[in-house]
C-alpha cells in the first residue's frame, strides 16, 4: 500500500513540474528593439538602439561598415574609435575607446528601469583621427 502512495506522490509531483514551465512561460515579456537613423561616423555607420523589456531598458551603440568593401580589397586593420553612449531615461553616460576591424561592434552597459510612459533618449557619437563626432540620437516611448 505504502509502494502506491510513493509513485501516486511520485507522478503528482512531475505533472506540478510540467505543469509549472508552461505558467512561468506565460509571464515572460517580449523584449523589442527600438533603432534611431544611421549615420555615417569616422567613415563608418553608426547607430544607436534600445531593448525594451517590460519597463526595463538596455540602451547601446552599434558600429559598422559603411557598405560592402570593395572586391579584391585587402582586409581593413584596426581602427581605433574612441565611442561615447549617453542616454537620459535610464540616466547615464559611458566613454569608451574600442577596436573596430570590419565586423560589427556594440558598445553596452547603460540599463536600468523606466516607468511605463516614459521616453527614452539616447546618442551615440564616434570619433577615430581625423574625423569628429557626429552624434546620432533616439528618442522613444516605453509602452508596457
């Protein structure tokens, strides 16, 4: 008798476990991405984007070749890009210096909670000797 309350407990125990993911999935949000205009900074184009999730926010940067490079062309070395990410909701700024060497870089690490309603705005400028920044910039809505 003891033997069929243990696999009764037993088999209770996995269809809670199986039942569990399905409501956990349930609950997830959608994260969607959110991109200002390209630009052309240093000779190659830059963008800035956010992940929206809920109420949080993910703002970065993203570099990139202009086009394609041209057939027969030797592979561009590293180019050093001195990068600066600003953002207002969620507040912060970050300079950073990266290498760019023809495959596409982000530049992250602002983040943070936003209320339902709020915009975010953010700008992402680059610069490489000798070329000065262009900024370009976001501006967007946080529906949750």
């Amino acid at each position: 008798m003891s033997r069929k309350l243990v696999l009764a407990a037993g088999a209770a125990g996995l269809a809670l476990i199986a039942v569990a993911p399905a409501t956990a999935s349930a609950q997830t949000t959608a994260t969607t991405t959110v991109c200002g205009a390209s630009g052309l900074q240093a000779g190659l184009n830059t963008r800035v984007c956010a992940d929206i999730t809920g109420d949080q926010v993910e703002v970065y940067g993203r570099v990139s070749l202009a086009g394609p490079p041209s057939p027969g062309s030797p592979s561009p070395f590293g180019q050093e890009l001195f990068t600066t990410l600003t953002s207002e909701a969620p507040a912060g700024t970050l300079s950073r210096s990266v290498i760019f060497n023809s495959s596409i870089v982000e530049v992250r690490g602002i983040s943070g909670t936003v209320a339902c309603g709020s915009t975010v705005k953010a700008g992402f400028a680059v610069a490489s000797y000798p070329w000065s920044p262009r900024p370009v910039s976001l501006e967007t809505t946080v529906t949750c």
